[in-house]
C-alpha cells in the first residue's frame, strides 16, 4: 500500500463524516469534486492575533470540530482502485514500505477548489513510548491482540499473523462496523507500535568488535572515522560499508548485541498496578536475625548480606593499589545509607549462563539476568519480573575481556542506582527515589569465574573461588576439615586492579600467583569478588557431586552389575525405580536407568537422591535385609577400579550424602540444621577419600554450602532452576539462524514483547468492553496450557484465590452434593459435618434434615469440590496420608474453609523403621502396611508436601518438602 500526500476533501459525500471532512489524495480528491460537488461554505476569516483561519460569523461549522485531534492518516484505504503507486517521497523515490509516516504535505502553487491543504493546530506535548492509547475501538484492539499474542505465543510468522489481522479487519469492514478515524493499521509490526509493545523501542542494538566485543552504540557507530576497531592493539574490524539502492554509503555492522536498559525496564515495572506494593519494605528489620543459630531463614532477605549493602558510595583506589569505599560527597556532607533504609532499596541477583541455540551447528548463547530478590518469592522468580538485560553473541562462549565489555552497560546503570534514580510509581502523585544494588552474582561454576575475575575452576593453586584450596587439597582430608583459610576480597581487588593495567605477560602472572583477573564488576563500590559470589548449589550438588556418584562410582564401579539374571542388582534397581508412585508434577525418570544411566537434567538427579537409600538397600540387601560386608562380584572382562567397593561402607557414606543434600536443600533452615547438614556432606567426602574414591572440585567448594546459606539464606531463593527455566523458554523461541548477534536480537524480542504484552493486559482501560475483557481471559487461559509461560503467570495471578498460603485452583468449582458426592454416596456429609461443628461452635451448626435448633449444614449449599491445590510446605513431625478429596466451605458470612478428606497410612513400629533404613526421620523415609486407616477431616494448612511411594508387602514412602508442590487427587 502506498503513502502519498493527504488533503481535505469536503465533497458531499465526505461531509457527512463526523469530522465534516475526510483526507484523501489528490486524484481521489479531484474524483469525488466531480462525483460529489462541495456544499458551499462561508469563507474563513484569518484571524490576525493567531495566524489561524476562524469561521465567520453565523456559519454552521462545528467549533468542537476544530478543537478536536487530528485524525491520522498513515494509512486509507478509500476509493483503493485509484490508487496511484507512482507518486514520488520527498526526494523523489518511491515509498516502499506501506508502515512509513505520511510526510506532511507542503504548500504548493496550485490548489484544488473547494479544498484546504492541512493546517496544524492545538499543538501538544509528545508522549514517551510507554504511553499506551490504545483508542476507543475495543474491536480493533482485540484483534491487533489476537494478532500479536498468535505471533508472540502461538509461533506465528510475520506474514501469517498479519494475514490473520486483514481476515478480521475485513469481516468488519463487509459489516460496517470498521472505524475510519483513526484507520486501522494493517500490518504485525504497525500493530504492535499502535499497541504499545514494540520492543524494538526498548532494544539498543550495540555494535560489537568480533575480537574484543567493545561495544559502541548506533551514533558512535556513525560518527566512526575508519571500521577498525578503538581498543588499542585490537586487529577487529567493526563494519562493512555498502551502497543501497539510493546510492547512500550505509555501514554494516559485523556483530551486534542486543541490550535493555535495567533503569528503563524498572521505570515500566514501577508502572504496573501493584508491583510497587509487592517489593519488599525492609526498613523495620532487624539485621544479623541469623546469628541465633535457631532462627528459622525462609528466603534471601533472611541472609546477613541483605543488611549489609550500602548507597551513596563510591569507590576509589590509592597510588599503591588499595581500594576502599567511601561515602559520596553531597549538598548536606558525606552521607553514605543502608540499602535497607530506603523504601525502594532493591537487592539484585545477577546471573549469566550460555545455552546451545542452533541443533545443526554449534552456537552457545549468554543472556543477563536481573532478579529482584525484593519481591515475594512466589513473584520472584516469575519471567515477567526478571529483566533480561542482554544476551551475548555466538557462536563461542566468550573470554573475560568480552564479558567485561558486554556487562559495561548495566554496570554503568548500577552505578547510577547505588545513588537513586527517580521513578514514577503507579498510584503514588510523587516520583519516588529508586535505589538498586548487585546483592549475589549467582552463576554455575565457570560462569561465576569468568565475571567475577577469579582463576577457572581448574587451576592448579587457585581452584576454589572461596578460600585457599589447591588441587593437591581435593584428595586429601585437608579439603574436608575447615583448615582452609578464606579469600580475601580487597586484596584481590587490589590485584585485580594491577591485572587491569598491566601487561600480557603480566597479567597471567597474577593470575598464577594471586587468582585473579580484571572484572569490570570491580568498579561497583561495595563489590567485592569472593563474598559476593554465592556457589550453584543446583550445578554443585546435582549436577556434579550426585552424577559423580553414579556414574564414577555405582555405574562406573561395577555396584550394580548385570550378573545373577532376575535376581541381579541391575535388575532389583530397574524394578524398583519404575515401580515408584511420583507425585504428578515431579520429573520421571527413565524406565530403563540400568542401560540409559546419564541423566541430563538437574531435577532428575534430585529426584533419584531422594529415592537413593531405599533404591540401594533394596537391590544389594542380603536375605536378612541387610546390606553385605563385601564387594560385589565383578562382570567377566572388566578391570577392577582403583577404590574399594565394600558395599556396608559406601552404603553407609552415601545415606551422609543423602541427609546432607535434604537438610541443605530445605525451603526454610537454620543454621544450626545447615551446620548439621554440613556435616553430613564433609562425612560422606571423607568416607569417600577412606576408599580412596577420587573426588573433584564440587566435593571441596560444596564444604563452603553452609556459609552461602548464612549470607544468603536458603538455596531455594538462589539456586539457578528458574535460571536455567528461563534458558529453555529463550531455546523454544523461533529465529531466522543468522549469525552475528540477530539470534540474539530474535530471542531478547521476545523477551521484551512478553513483559510489554503482561503490561498491556495489566494497564487495559477502566472502560473495557465486558466481552473485550472474557475475549483476552480466554486467551490468557489458553495459553496457559503451555506450562511455565508468561501466559500461566498471568491467569495465576487473575484467577486464583490464596487462603493460609494455599492457592485454589483457576476456576471456580460448582457446588456439590454431600449426600450424593463420593463412594460410596454420602461418606463425607457426617465427617464433614463433625469437623465444621469443632471448627465454628458459635454456628451451632446441625444436620439440615435435623430437627434441632441450629444453622441447618445445607448438603447442597455449603461445599464445592477441588481438583487440586497448590501450596508451599515446611518442615514439621510428618505423617503420610492418602488424599480422598478436597473442599472448600462456606456457611452463612463466615470466611470459606479450605479442607482435606485424608486416609492415614498405617505405621509400623519405629525401631522397625530404625532396622531398615538408618537416619529415616532425617531422609523423610516411612513404612507402613499396605492399609489405610478411617477418613478423617484436616485442615489443608496441614499439609506439608508430597510423597513418592515404593508399593509392594510394606508402602516406602518418602516426602518431598524442598520444592514447591501441588497435590493433585488420585
């Protein structure tokens, strides 16, 4: 569609629109003067005070007309068969694209009678681009939402979302029911600039050297005298120079990386209904709760960093390399404050990792994470609350020198917030002061190494990042005992500043002698490297210490070998991992773990640690169910591995191993319990290096677990699942494979595109359609299949209710008949009727076929039946239940009740359990019969957390209360 010049046209036939007038182009404008003559109007009287043109006096012009917007005019589509695509832009070419700004029409000699060319007026101030006016036609901005969620969501190409736009426009259009002012635009892209949600308006392209990755922004891009590269000694070259169509010289850039800015993204942030409210106000807590090794930690602000970081600092380095921290020099004298004294203090969680993008070919992307730790944890982690600053360029990971150059931009902008940014705060009148500071860089192991500036995870003198262990320490008691000494951070920092500046030559000097590289992190104040790195539990622990386990050790050291046909160990193990009931939304594990037994994901280890005590016992138990005092047979052909396979003692390291993980692992966790669970871990590494089992470097850093939950509290809130969720997301993401940083480009689009599309439907008008409103909770539900999304986010956030910490499900459940309801019928009313009486005694509440006096207990009209619930456990004295069915009740005015119809699982005696397994109550292992006692009535708060089960003549269970759950009814 082409762009031209608009007019007036005030032909009979345009008159009658409300404005009195439409713009066409001058051919359509010369044919409708000759179809439709003009009606006669009074001439305009110039009014000299204002250069304007008024009606005279007595004519029937419109006033509120002239005072009203202008209408826009991008895009019209009357009279479309006289159309002329010949018309030349301003410089004399063709317009192309049917999305480019009408260009304003100049005076010209000649002029069309009975027309005026277009004249200005009531001129206002323009609007930032996160101003949405998304205009009155709710059926047009519908379907510009259906079309960008089909392409954002529903993996829709460009050209197919758009020609799914033009099939509704056009139904409306064959009804007459298309607006004509504003036109509605026609094309995805035009879309999302009419909505609101281009994110291209968010995204700076960075042109990066290939070499170096120095980083210049599109202007100094332009303003570039040569393509070379501006870091001294640096062979890269940034651009191409090419001449396009028009014969203009344009430069090429060679690589780009796409970045965000962390002020603008919390600028939005604090625009959205409640967000603001949501972030924690930390102003009346008590620093250094923790000291008291029976203080209960539930999430980060429970760390002693939390209290320690500081606004108002900068940080500057003397002549001999010292570096301190000073307070900034302002109007009323060096003031330096808590990040906790501020109403909008916001603590930070950074991470950075590299995923694999391209199937065909190697290519390993890096995005940049910003978490707010500030917001409840169940918001926290949520994708729509996470910033994505940047994501670096493939197709190899880079070196410390790139990363330095890639995360200059946001350290420039946390350099701004350490000393407070004002931000509009939605429903507050005044701009509020926003202050942010890098609490933890949370990474896997070489990540962190690499931006925090320390030696790799496999130097031979400087392996650990935490203290000073050497690789010789890994394999002796050395590494176990507490013997080692910590790092210290401003002498690091010091030689980090000397790395800076110094030479090649020099530089890996100090890294061999001291640890340590530059880090362009180093110019926050109050950084420091060591203490402000917290180790991946997640990447540490089961990724590395618990694969090690069974792949060097089980599997590797021929534990549980083929040999004995049905009764082999290989076979026990096989039977028993398939025959365990997981809770519905935990990760599987593979039927065939005997052949297949490389396991690819974190969960999975995690899963398989929890069941490991009992999986073990149950496929080397003897006939007396109890674990032998030897080593196993070992298969024809094979060598026999270096360390003892004394199956009593390995058992007896591993259940260390298994009560050290749980008690570490725990969603809430003192620090007496991570001391104990410490030592667990440092038994199980110690037991191990007695059967001269090789260690690694997770087993010495994981000795550093407990002081990472001192200062940061429990793992649950910085271990790196929802780090490594959010890397998936970006994976299923649709791109075009170009190299050069536009993969990035696609996928950080994306990113953007859902966070703009949530503050859409969050900012939508007061005046919204009702049916405009069920059109997009469809939508949002349906896209909520997709679990995990920004779309399941957002129907948990508008459709369920929470009551003590229980989320109920999306939908509102139907009310129930408790006579009829359940097997057999009517086996719930007089249980439920029982506990409500005990619950509410001031009700007096009696049967409702009953003829006491009493509020009659309607079977009918009180209960509506669960599908599930969700809910977040803690840990306290366990019994395992089966669940029968879920209720939530309501009687007169009182508050609904949320309860559960559970069956107990009958208990066997404790020294029983005590003879099968040791360590039970701590390893969250039961036996029972394989009965189940009388339904009984609790409250759903009661409910901790799931459980696998292991059936057979005795039920194994083992709880789950590390993770979120959701119990679902069997």
């Amino acid at each position: 569609m082409s762009t031209r010049l608009r007019f007036k046209c005030n032909c009979a036939h345009c008159s009658q629109h409300p404005d009195g007038f439409t713009y066409q182009t001058q051919q359509v404008v010369a044919k409708h003067t000759k179809k439709w003559p003009p009606v006669a109007q009074p001439l305009a009287i110039r009014d000299p005070t204002t250069n304007l043109s008024r009606p005279s006096e007595g004519t029937g012009i419109n006033q509120e007309r002239l005072q009203g917007r202008l209408p826009t005019v991008e895009e019209n589509e009357y009279d479309f068969n006289f159309i002329d695509d010949n018309i030349p832009g301003p410089a004399g070419e063709p317009y192309d694209h049917p999305d480019d700004p009408v260009p304003i029409p100049h005076p010209r000699s000649h002029q069309i009678p009975g027309n005026q060319l277009l004249q200005d007026f009531n001129f206002c101030a323009v609007a930032w681009p996160d101003v949405r006016v998304p205009g009155k036609r709710p059926g047009v901005r519908l379907a510009y939402l259906n079309t960008v969620i089909a392409n954002v969501f529903g993996k829709q190409s460009i050209q197919a979302a758009t020609d799914a736009l033009n099939n509704q426009l056009n139904c409306m259009l064959l009804e007459g029911v298309l607006p004509e002012h504003p036109w509605p635009v026609r094309h995805l892209l035009s879309t999302k600039c009419r909505l609101g949600i281009d994110p291209d308006q968010w995204i700076t392209q960075y042109a990066i050297c290939p070499e170096c990755w120095k980083h210049l922004t599109p202007n100094q891009l332009k303003e570039l005298p040569s393509p070379e590269c501006t870091v001294p000694d640096c062979p890269g070259v940034l651009y191409d120079e090419r001449t396009d169509a028009k014969g203009k010289c344009i430069r090429i850039t060679r690589k780009i990386m796409p970045h965000v800015s962390l002020i603008g993204s919390l600028r939005r942030m604090f625009m959205r209904p409640g967000f603001a409210k949501s972030i924690r106000d930390s102003r009346q807590d008590q620093p250094q709760r923790n000291n008291d090794d029976d203080y209960v930690m539930t999430d980060i602000h429970d760390g002693t960093l939390w209290h320690e970081l500081e606004t108002n600092t900068v940080r500057e380095i003397g002549e001999l390399g010292t570096v301190r921290d000073r307070p900034q020099d302002l109007d009323n004298g060096p003031t330096a404050t808590k990040l906790t004294e501020h109403r909008y203090g916001l603590h930070l969680t950074l991470n950075i990792d590299w995923m694999g993008i391209l199937e065909n070919r190697p290519h390993s992307s890096g995005p940049i994470y910003y978490a707010i730790n500030d917001l409840p944890r169940d918001q926290l982690f949520l994708q729509v609350n996470v910033i994505c600053a940047a994501i670096m360029p493939g197709p190899k990971e880079p070196n410390i020198q790139q990363i330095n150059h890639c995360l200059e931009p946001s350290t420039r902008e946390l350099m701004d917030l350490k000393n407070g940014v004002k931000m509009d705060v939605h429903g507050e009148e005044e701009a509020a002061d926003v202050f942010a500071d890098n609490e933890v860089l949370a990474c896997d192991m070489p990540a962190s190494h690499k931006c925090n500036g320390t030696a790799g995870h496999s130097h031979d003198f400087h392996p650990c990042a935490f203290c000073d262990a050497d690789v010789v320490k890994i394999n002796t008691p050395d590494g176990y005992n507490n013997t080692w000494s910590v790092k210290d951070d401003f002498h690091m920092l010091r030689q980090s500043f000397y790395s800076r500046d110094a030479g090649p030559a020099r530089q890996e000097a100090i890294l061999r002698d001291h640890g340590v590289r530059w880090s362009i992190l180093n110019l926050l104040s109050g950084w420091l490297p060591s203490k402000k790195s917290v180790l991946d539990f997640m990447h540490c622990i089961f990724l590395g210490i618990i694969s090690h386990l069974f792949m060097r050790i089980l599997f590797g050291g021929y534990m549980l070998s083929g040999m004995g046909g049905n009764e082999s160990p290989k076979r026990r193990f096989e039977d028993i991992v398939n025959a365990v009931k997981w809770p519905s939304h935990v990760t599987r594990l593979p039927k065939n773990l005997g052949e297949n037994q490389s396991l690819k994901k974190a969960d999975e280890w995690c899963r398989i640690l929890t069941i490991t005590p009992v999986i073990l016992w149950w496929s080397w138990r003897d006939a007396n169910d109890k674990i032998p005092n030897s080593e196993p047979p070992l298969p024809p052909n094979t060598i026999a591995p270096d360390f003892s396979r004394n199956r009593r003692l390995l058992y007896q390291a591993i259940l260390h191993l298994c009560m050290g993980v749980r008690i570490l692992a725990s969603r809430s966790i003192s620090m007496a319990q991570a001391h104990t669970g410490q030592s667990f871990l440092a038994h199980y590494c110690l037991e191990c290096l007695q059967l001269r089992i090789p260690l690694t470097i997770n087993h010495q850093a994981s000795m550093h677990t407990a002081d990472m939950i001192k200062k940061c509290g429990p793992v649950y809130g910085w271990w790196l699942f929802a780090f490594e969720r959010f890397n998936g997301m970006l994976e299923r993401v649709q791109h075009n494979s170009h190299d050069g940083g536009r993969i990035e480009l696609t996928l950080l689009r994306n990113w953007v595109q859902t966070h703009l599309i949530y503050e859409y439907l969050l900012a939508l008008p007061a005046d919204t359609h009702s049916f405009e409103r069920d059109q997009i909770n469809r939508i949002i539900k349906v896209q909520a299949q997709d679990r995990g999304s920004m779309m399941t986010q957002i129907a948990v956030y508008q459709s369920e209710a929470a009551e003590d910490n229980i989320r109920l499900p999306l939908r509102t459940a139907k009310l129930i008949n408790l006579r009829t309801y359940g097997s057999p019928q009517g086996v719930f009313y007089p249980i439920l009727l029982q506990y409500f009486c005990s619950l509410w005694p001031d009700l007096n509440l009696v049967g409702d076929l009953s003829c006491d006096n009493g509020t009659p207990f309607y079977a009918n009209k009180v209960a509506r039946a669960l599908t599930y619930i969700r809910k977040d456990g803690i840990r306290r004295t366990r019994v395992p239940v089966q669940i029968m069915a879920l209720f939530v009740v309501s009687v007169l005015d009182v508050v609904p009740h949320v309860c559960v119809v559970v069956r107990r699982l009958v208990f066997l005696l404790a020294d029983t359990n005590t003879h099968l397994f040791s360590g039970t109550s701590t390893l969250g292992i039961h036996v029972s019969y394989a009965e189940l006692g009388p339904q009984e009535v609790i409250p759903v708060s009661w409910i901790e957390c799931p459980l696998a089960l292991i059936p057979g003549d005795l039920w194994i269970t083992i709880s789950f209360d590390h993770v979120s759950v959701q119990i679902t009814l069997m």
